[in-house]
C-alpha cells in the first residue's frame, strides 16, 4: 500500500510540474492508449479466430513505452520518435484498404471481409488512429512553436558555439535510439507474431496444415541482433572507435534483414497463391504491404542513425564527454573575479521627512 502512495504522490508532483500544453498531451495520449487498447482486441475477438489473433496484443506493449520515453526525455526529437511508432497501425489501415480493394474487386471471398460489423470497427479504428495520430502531431508542433519542449538539451552556461554544436549533436543519438530499436523492434515482433507465431498456433489447433505453415528463422536472428544499437550511446560515451564500425555494419546488415525479411515471406505468399508477379503480394496481403511502408520509414530511420553517428565520430578527441559531464565555470562566476554590487538607482528619500 506504502508504494501506491509512494507512486501516487510521484505521479501527481510530475503532473503539477506540467505546463497547460504537456498536460492535455498526456490526457490525449492517455485516452488514446486506452481508446486503442479496447478497440483493437475488440477487432480480434469480432474476427472469430480470437484464440489464434490474441498473439497481436504483444504489439499494444510499443506505443505504451515510447510514449513512457517521450514524456521522460521532454524533447521534440523524442517527440518526433513518438510519432513514428504511432504511426505503425496507420500504415495497417492504409495497407487494409488498400488491399481489401484489390481482393473485393476480383471477388476473393477468402480475403474479402463481407462481415458489416467487423468492416465497421475497423473503419472506425482506422479513423481514430489518424485522429490521434494528427492531435499528437499537433501537440507536438506547438510544444516545440512554444519552446515547451527543446530540441536538444543545451549548456545553460557555456557560451562556445563549437562546444554547444558538438553537445547538440550527441545530444540526438538518444531520441535517435529510442525510435530505432522501438520502431525496428515493433516491426519485428508483428512480423514474428502477427506470421510465424499465428501458423504455429493454427497448426496446433489444426487449422493449417504443416505445408502451409511459413517459419523465418531468421526474424528471431533479427530481434536478438538489434541490440547492438545500445552501441550508439555506449560507443558515443566512452568515445570507442570499434563500438562506432559495430554500429555502421549493424545498421547496414539490419537494413538487409529487414529486406529480407520483405522478401521471403512475399515468396511464400505468392508461391502459395499462385500470383503471376511480386507487387500482388502487396496488393493482396495485408501484413506484407503493412510492413513494407512501415519497414521504409525504418530505412529511414537506419540512415539518420548512421548519419548522426558519423557526426558523433568526428568529435572524438575533442574531449565531449568531460564538457557534458561538467560544464564550463561561466564568466561570471570564475575565481579571482569579484562580484561588484551595483548601487541603486533610486534616489534615496530618508531625509525627508
């Protein structure tokens, strides 16, 4: 009972520090979470395969903890990573009508949900998703037009352009990390759940048989390999040259993966499907063409990441660490200067009587 206090009284001391902005981002993203939360079970039990989708719900866990992040940290860049984790079931139902239009026109009864009440919550979801999506979005432009929130976090002191720019520029790699191994990993897990682990739980109730069944052994690989992303923050800190060429080839060999993670399960769909070219598998599977526009704006998030990582690199030696650990005395304050009482202004009136 003590630790609920305890939690309680935590809790309500970091709400009260809020401004009026901060305050209803939270509540938004509060609202949005749970709002999501409910809606998105409610879709699987309303698919009638419950016992098998239930996997799905290891998703919800992404956006929880990258918004946990983005309120921690209090930057716009973390803002920014918050944004694109939430946008992961924005490009699930893009990719849903997208290719519900292609399997509805050539009369794929399999494919095509005839259900009026499940087409129904889906559209409902979707268009909450985006509502969400664009409120966050506007949150987060206004935190940053207000200066609620800063970019980056700067020296308060210091007044060396060269000093501030090098911390400015370590000072991304976190916001940078956050969106990288929550975005990746969300990928992911919904590829290893949402493909290989709902074959693998029909296959126990027989629903599929093992000819059908797709298993990539590489995605578990994938999951455990992306840990070296803690490389950028432990290579950047003790200023480690081969902790820095861990991250150049990792990024480059996860932007592979996640290539070739697009590319067999596609050539298992269109083997199975007996489609005549590979951009079908996009325009009549969900999953693949949700997680090829979700896996472009991972690349994306790779190259920033390799980017900012080269711009940390080239400061090595320049002894970053010791400035971000202690900041510069400022002027004002060095020793041998005295301080100065400046006398008031105001003319004194005490004779007066």
């Amino acid at each position: 009972m003590n630790s609920l206090v305890v939690l309680y009284r935590i809790l309500r001391k970091f709400y009260r520090e809020l401004e009026c902005i901060e305050k209803f981002f939270l509540c938004t993203y509060i609202i949005d979470m749970a709002t999501y939360c409910f809606l998105f079970i409610g879709s699987l039990i309303l698919t009638g395969h419950f016992e098998i989708d239930f996997l799905f719900i290891l998703i919800l866990g992404f956006p929880i903890i990258s918004g946990i992040i983005m309120f921690y940290g209090k930057t716009v860049y973390h803002g920014l990573a918050f944004l694109g984790v939430h946008s992961f079931p924005v490009f699930g139902g893009i990719a849903y009508f997208y290719t519900q239009y292609f399997n509805c026109r050539d009369h794929d009864t399999l494919k095509c949900d005839a259900s009026p009440t499940f087409y129904a919550s889906i559209v409902f979801l979707v268009a909450l998703i985006i509502l969400f999506q664009l409120l966050h979005t506007l949150y987060v432009y206004l935190i940053w037009k207000k200066r609620i929130w800063p970019l980056v976090y700067e020296f308060k002191h210091s007044r060396h352009d060269e000093i501030k720019e090098m911390h400015a520029i370590y000072e991304v790699q976190f916001p940078l990390f956050h969106a990288q191994i929550i975005m990746i990993g969300l990928l992911l897990v919904a590829y290893f759940v949402g493909i290989c682990g709902i074959d693998l739980v029909a296959l126990t109730k027989r629903r599929i048989s093992s000819r059908k069944i797709f298993v990539n052994f590489q995605v578990p690989f994938n999951i455990i390999f992306l840990y070296y992303s803690f490389f950028m923050l432990k290579g950047v800190r003790d200023e480690k040259h081969y902790l820095m060429f861990i991250v150049y080839v990792g990024n480059f060999i996860q932007a592979l993966l996640l290539y070739f993670d697009m590319a067999s399960f596609c050539k298992q769909f269109k083997s199975l499907a007996k489609l005549d070219s590979t951009l079908q598998c996009f325009q009549y599977n969900t999953e693949i063409c949700t997680f090829l526009l979700y896996a472009c704006l991972c690349w994306i998030v790779l190259a920033l990441s390799t980017w900012n990582t080269i711009r940390c690199h080239t400061n090595f030696g320049k002894n970053m660490s010791d400035y971000i650990t202690y900041e510069p005395t400022p002027p004002e304050f060095e020793s041998g200067r005295k301080l100065v009482k400046r006398e008031s202004s105001v003319p004194e009136h005490s004779h007066i009587v």
